[in-house]
C-alpha cells in the first residue's frame, strides 16, 4: 500500500513564516513599555484652551457658526490672557488674531503676597443666556474660590476688541454653599 506525502501549499509557508518573524521581532526588539499619561510641570501650571465666544448666523449659507476665542491662563504672571480670530487683508499680509487682552486673575482673586494659588481652568455652555457662547471657569484650588468670565468682543469698524467680564465671584466650601445631600430612605411598593 502507498503512502500519500502531504504537500505544503507554499504561499501559506510563507505567509506563516512572515508571521513569526514579525512576532518575534516585534517581542524582541522593541519591547513593551508601560503607558505614562503625562502632566504639566510643576513648575508652570498654564494652559492653553479655545471657547465659543458667540454663534453667528450665515445669511448665504443658512447655517449658525461658532465664533472662537484663544485663552490662555499664563499661571506665572497670574493673568488670563485672550485673543480671537480676525481675518484681514492689510496690502500683501493677511492678519488672523486680534489685540490681546488680559484679565488679572491676581486682583480678581485677592491673592495675598506669599500665597500660591492653583489655578484650574475649563469653558461651560450657558446656551442662550450668553448667545451662545460659553462661560470660563477659574478655580483656586489652594482658596476655594472660583471665578466666572464671559469672554466677548465689541467690534470697532473692522476691528475686534475681545474683553473679559467677571460675572460671578464664588467661594465654595461645605458650610455655606454646597446642599448636603440626604441619604434616600427605602420605601416599599404598596400591592394592590
């Protein structure tokens, strides 16, 4: 009796082989490393975020546009800082951010000389009640304090002015303004 010899197809020996090689090297060589996320320096707790500062509406087009802003919370100097988009042609050069402004978050907060505050950053949507845009919310961690910005702009012929307001002052702490929450009590169905 004859004895058939399995036959190996050579396009998957290859491919197989391809594989493990690939495996290996990929094992070997480059081994794997531990995922960092990675924090700002101590050092310099600034941040860099956009806003919507308004919604526009486009006649041609049919349609609301966001109109953004550029805040920058420079934590060394203890300032907010601002610009918008503000597209111009001046001769042969084109202009894309407005004059700065800034914001002393300092003052606002009434940091005393020796203190170091911890500040902390993000834009909230307040929908209708600001056109649209958004709210900014500074908080200092170290005080309990927050603070809160409308970030806008007043257009000046051709040119943008962006502006900070400071809408509310809040300090937050467990006896005055945080509502204690009641533990829920269990009550039973009542069966018909």
């Amino acid at each position: 009796m004859t004895r058939l010899k399995p036959r190996l197809n050579a396009p998957i020996v290859f491919l197989m082989t391809g594989l493990c090689i690939g495996f290996g090297a990929g094992f070997f060589v480059a081994p794997a490393r531990a995922l960092r996320a990675l924090s700002p320096d101590s050092a310099d707790n600034s941040l860099l975020m956009s806003c919507i500062v308004s919604m526009e509406y486009n006649d041609a087009r049919k349609v609301q546009t966001p109109v953004e802003g550029l805040v920058y919370l420079d934590y060394r100097r203890g300032k907010l800082v601002g610009t918008m988009p503000e597209l111009r042609q001046i001769g042969q050069q084109s202009k894309y951010l407005s004059n700065f402004t800034e914001r002393d978050l300092v003052e606002d907060f009434q940091i005393e000389p020796g203190t170091t505050p911890r500040f902390m950053m993000s834009a909230i949507a307040a929908g209708a009640m600001t056109d649209g845009g958004q709210l900014l919310v500074v908080l200092d961690t170290q005080s309990r304090q927050t603070r809160v910005y409308k970030f806008s702009y007043q257009q000046a012929g051709v040119e943008f002015k962006p502006q900070f307001s400071l809408v509310e002052k809040k300090v937050f702490d467990s006896k005055t303004n945080v509502e204690q929450v009641r533990p829920a009590t269990f009550q039973p169905f009542n069966k018909p």
